[in-house]
C-alpha cells in the first residue's frame, strides 16, 4: 500500500516553462489537497477535490491549475512558472473532509 | 489566516514529556483540534485529533480545555526522533470540503540528548 505518491521528487524550470505535478492516491478516497510551503513558512492550500469531476479553489490558486478525472489522481498544473513558485509542493488526501490528511514525501520546485 | 496560536519553538529532554500548547479561542462548537507534525522536510503526519473529551493514541494525548479554548499535545516519553514541527489545526466538520484548511506556522519541538 503505496499511499500518497508524488513525482517528480526535484525539478528546476525556467521562467515561463510549464509542468505537470503528479499526485496518486491508492486508498481510494474522495478527498485530495495541493498545499505549497515557503521556506520556515506553514503549509497554504492551493486547490482541493471533494471528488473525481469535482476540484475547488483554496487560499492561494493564482498560476495553478487542477483537474480530477479518477478518484486516484489529482494533477497540478503549472501554465507561466514564476519565481514566485519556487516552493515545496505537497499532495494529501483523505477518506472524508474532517478525517486524517495522508500527505505525499512532497516535490520541491525551484523556477529560475 | 490561522485560528490557532503557537509557540514558535520549545526545547524538551530526551525521555521527559512535551508539553505542547495550543490556543484556539475563537473555536466554535462543532471544529475540531488537530494536530500534526512535520519531520525535517518530509510530509506532515497525523498524530491525533478531539472536539471536547481527552483523547489518546500510541503516538500522544490530547487534553481539551473545559472551554475548549485552548488545548495541550502531549509527547509521553519524548525520544530524538520527536524532533520536528508540531501543527495545531482547527477543522470544521462538514461535508462539500466549504471549510479551508489552514496550517499555520507551528512549534518546532527540539528533543535534546
């Protein structure tokens, strides 16, 4: 049982270069989660998914963008990379809204 | 904006209890506490969540404050391995995902030898 899993591990991008961060849950839940973190920062949610066909925006979307064709994946999009998006990127998921958030081991993206 | 206030850091001993702090006094009657812990820069881990009664695990206790104004993550035995950032997060259950979730900056716990 695999959990959450996310790839890649590393990635450095350009300045305007675009790129898919990959995020699959193999305990078949409902609920998914992208959160970044900053550097000695908490974790701020980027988009969620209460569902496959069913994805919403959370604190900080701008530059992002999802989709949830299958319970087990949630992709992040990124279109136009910033400097700004230079963080570590984390998938979660969970059985029901309230319970216990299993987190992917994250990506870390640097954009140049 | 986080619901809940933390220390930003705390020491503890090797085999003594942490204590951990938490204030959350604009909770409302139907938000739970959660707690987890990042280690390094791994994934934050789930140790342990309550809305008003006391609550344990093998991992932790949780004591809720009558008011449930504030409450307490408590590490039994603290081991070297313990050492990481502890987040208080207050959750509301409900269905629809409405609530955001909101990690703030949490405590970094340091479990000296």
């Amino acid at each position: 049982n695999a959990g959450v899993t996310q790839t890649p591990k590393f990635r450095i991008l350009k300045i305007g270069q675009s790129m898919t961060l990959q995020c699959t849950q193999d305990m078949n839940h409902n609920y998914m989660y992208w959160y970044r973190q900053d550097p000695g920062m908490g974790l701020k949610l980027i988009y969620y998914s209460v569902g496959a066909g069913i994805t919403d925006k959370g604190e900080v979307p701008n530059g992002y963008n999802v989709s949830r064709s299958t319970t087990e994946d949630f992709p992040l999009r990124l279109e136009l990379a910033a400097p700004s998006q230079t963080s570590v990127y984390f998938c979660a998921s969970s059985a029901r809204w309230a319970e216990k958030l299993f987190f992917g081991s994250g990506t870390q993206l640097s954009v140049l | 904006d986080a619901k809940t206030t933390q220390p930003p850091s705390m020491d503890c001993a090797e085999g003594r209890a942490a204590n951990l702090p938490c204030n959350h006094s604009t909770i409302s009657g139907n938000e739970y506490v959660y707690w987890y812990r990042q280690i390094h820069s791994q994934g934050p881990q789930y140790i342990i969540h309550g809305l008003k009664n006391n609550e344990t695990n093998e991992m932790a206790s949780l004591i809720i404050t009558e008011d449930r104004k504030s409450s307490t993550l408590i590490l039994p035995h603290a081991t070297l391995r313990d050492t990481a950032v502890y987040y208080c997060i207050v959750r509301v259950l409900s269905q629809g995902g409405s609530e955001k979730l909101v990690f703030g900056k949490g405590t970094k716990l340091t479990v000296n030898p």
